[in-house]
C-alpha cells in the first residue's frame, strides 16, 4: 500500500513539475504563422548556402541580415521565439508541419516548372532534327546526277 500511495505521490510531482514551462513566453513572441514563414526562408537560406556558399561569400551576401530585415524582427527576437518555440514540441511541430508544407508545395510547383522546360527543350531539339533531316533529304535531291543525253545525228 506504501508503495502504491508513494508511486501515485511522485506521479503527480512528476506531472506538476512538467506543467511549469522550461522556457517563458517573451513578450515579443513571433506568431506561429510569422515563425513558419522565417523558418521557411532559413530552409531556403540553408540549402542556398548548401549549393555554393563560396559564391555567396564572394559577393558579400549577409543573408541573416536580409532575413531579419525581411521580416522586420531582430536576431535576439527570433532566438527567444524559437528557444519558446523549441521548449513547446507539440507548437513547434506544428510550426514545421507549416514549414514543410510550404516547402513541399515549393518542390510541386519547381518539379512542374522544370517538366516544362525539358518538355519546351525536347521539343526545340526534335525541331531541329527534322529540319536537319529535311535539308539532308533535299541536299540528295539537288545532287542527284543528271542524265546527259546524247544526240546522235546519223
């Protein structure tokens, strides 16, 4: 019984304890959409850097900068809302499902724009190869020898 009371006694500390939140909620807390949106610009930031960051470096790109100016928030601003964010898994994950929505509609809208321009290309290039067929067709027309007739004047 002693031991059934005392499992039941740290259950409900263990429950109290966590209801307390790790992290308090800042007083400019970004919104969830707001958050999502940022977050969805770093994924792009990071994948750019990803490709050629020596090229970026080069022409003196500060994209943080440009991200923060973007949205009109400061770097102390996002971090507090993303350690908020970060210490609430259920509020962040539901920010991410936006990011990776966003980004999955992205990759959709690429994928078809590309298909596209293969298509546009394939076309050009199978335009070419029938003209180029039919200049050689009528290259074998024009050298075509021409019979020489003989007049035979008996």
């Amino acid at each position: 019984m002693k031991k059934y009371i005392l499992s039941i006694v740290v259950l409900l500390i263990l429950v109290v304890s966590c209801r307390e939140e790790a992290v308090p909620k800042p007083d400019d807390l970004l919104s969830k959409e707001r958050m999502a949106a940022i977050l969805y610009d770093v994924t792009l930031v990071n994948s750019i850097k990803g490709v050629n960051k020596q090229k970026l470096e080069d022409g003196y790109l500060h994209l943080d900068t440009y991200l923060y100016a973007k949205h009109e928030i400061d770097s102390l601003q996002f971090k507090r809302s993303n350690n908020y964010y970060a210490a609430n898994p259920t509020e962040y994950f539901e920010i991410y499902s936006i990011v990776q929505a966003k980004l999955s509609k992205e990759r959709k809208r690429v994928g078809e724009a590309l298909e596209a321009e293969q298509k546009r290309r394939d076309s050009i290039q199978d335009s070419k190869k029938i003209q180029r067929s039919n200049k050689n067709k009528d290259s074998l027309i024009k050298k075509k020898p021409k019979l020489i007739r003989v007049r035979d004047d008996k």
